[in-house]
C-alpha cells in the first residue's frame, strides 16, 4: 500500500534578477491530525536556503495548527532578508500571526484578518480534560502577548477580541495596527473558502465571497517529517502532552 503523501500548502518562487523571493501560503497551515500537510520543520529548511535580499509572504489561509505556526513566525522574524507580507485573501488565526513576522505587512482592500482563543479535539478522562484546558490557556497566554506587540492594541483589548473571534477589515487592521498599509483588491484567480467553519464568520462571506488561490505546483512532494517538539510556544508541554493533545487553531 502506498504512503499517502503530504498537501504542499506553500510554494516558493525566485527571481534573480530582482533579488527576491516569493512565497505563497494559501492553504491550511502545517500537519493535520489525518498526516496530511507538510510540517513546519520542511517550511523552515526551505526558508534557510533563500538567499535573496527582499522575501515576499502572500497569504490567503485559514490557519491551521498553533505550534507549526508560531514556529514559523520565529523562523520569519530570524531570517537576515526584508520581509514584506501581503495578505491577499484571508489571514485567519495562526495565519495571522505568521503574517505579522513581516518587517511590512500589507493589506487587500477586500481581505479579512481573523485572530481567536485555540481550540482541540481529544479524548481523555476528567483530569485530563482539565489539563488539556490549561494548557489551551498558556498557548492563548502566548499569541496574545504576540499580537499586542504588533498592533496598537492592549493586552486587555486583545484578549477581548480573541474571546470573540474578531473579523477584521482592511481598514479596521490598519487602526488596529496589525498591518502598515493595504493595497487594491486583485482581480486575478479567485477560489471560494468554506467560512462556516468558523463560529463568528461575517455574514457576507458566508454568502460566498471569493477569495485568491494560490499557484499550484506540479512536482510531487517529499514524504512527510515529524512534528518537532522543541517548536512549541509553552517549554513546559512535553512530548507525550503534544500526542495527547494536537493543539489547532482551526482545521
């Protein structure tokens, strides 16, 4: 029986001759629980073999799994080159957060920004449970802390928003600090998001509105590599918890 291989949910494309590289992000970010998608350790090694001067982040994503995520916004944020993001559809939950690593994040006029508490699905017995909860608060404790240094916003006003899930236009991310500036909608390929996944989705993208898709690669990709443990946000969640308890911020 054949091994079934990852979803490639990012493409990285050069150009010599203006000394940048672009990368797409467009699908849902890192390993699912179904052993789909490739992890973050794949996305960091192709990073560290770019050389170029200027790196373009376009994001059109749902989120995906929290400790996969903040790996790469640190990954991001170490690299030597200017990072500039733009957010061409959707940055929603840890695709929001790897967006802000950007030393330049830019907006469509037509895109949404999206940040919420992490949730999970397991299975456990009572003590358990109560143990996969703190734990779901010490990773909220540590996106919080990350979009209150990168926005004007306050830690209290913060952790309002992420209770609610909060769905911000261009123009509210642009007052609430979160990006630098917003460009005009592209009319280039467009595909439709599933929006009633989420639980506080506006009404008008539940109706239908398309977003951007991102380019699609023809090589076949790698096999698929483990979750690396010391990637985590909490130093104090152990490699057994990380089995017991697969932290994502939206599937």
């Amino acid at each position: 029986m054949l091994k079934k291989q990852p979803k490639n949910w990012f493409e990285i494309k050069a150009n010599a001759e203006t000394n940048t590289t672009d990368i797409y992000i467009y699908e849902q970010i890192g390993e699912t629980w179904m052993g789909d998608g490739w992890t973050a350790k794949r996305f960091v090694e192709a990073l560290n073999k770019i050389h170029s001067e200027f790196i373009t982040i376009h994001i059109n994503s749902v989120g995906g799994n929290v400790f996969e995520g903040v790996a790469i916004y640190n990954s991001i944020l170490a690299h030597k080159a200017f990072v500039t993001v733009r957010i061409e559809g959707l940055a929603a939950s840890i695709a929001s957060v790897i967006a802000l690593a950007g030393d330049k994040v830019l907006m469509a006029d037509n895109a949404m920004f999206m940040i919420h508490e992490p949730w999970t699905c397991m299975c456990g017995n009572a003590e358990e449970m109560r143990k996969a909860a703190d734990t779901l608060d010490k990773i909220s404790s540590t996106i919080q802390t990350t979009y209150v240094k990168h926005s004007k916003l306050n830690e209290e006003q913060v952790i309002a928003y992420l209770k609610d899930e909060t769905w911000f236009n261009a123009k509210e991310a642009l007052e609430a600090g979160f990006v630098d500036g917003t460009f005009e909608e592209d009319t280039g390929a467009q595909n439709a998001i599933d929006y009633s996944q989420f639980k506080n989705a506006p009404k008008e993208l539940l109706k239908g509105a398309e977003m951007a898709v991102a380019p699609v690669a023809d090589e076949e990709v790698a096999e698929e590599e483990e979750l690396v443990a010391d990637k985590t946000p909490a130093a104090d969640i152990t490699q057994m918890e990380l089995k017991r308890l697969y932290v994502q911020t939206l599937m």
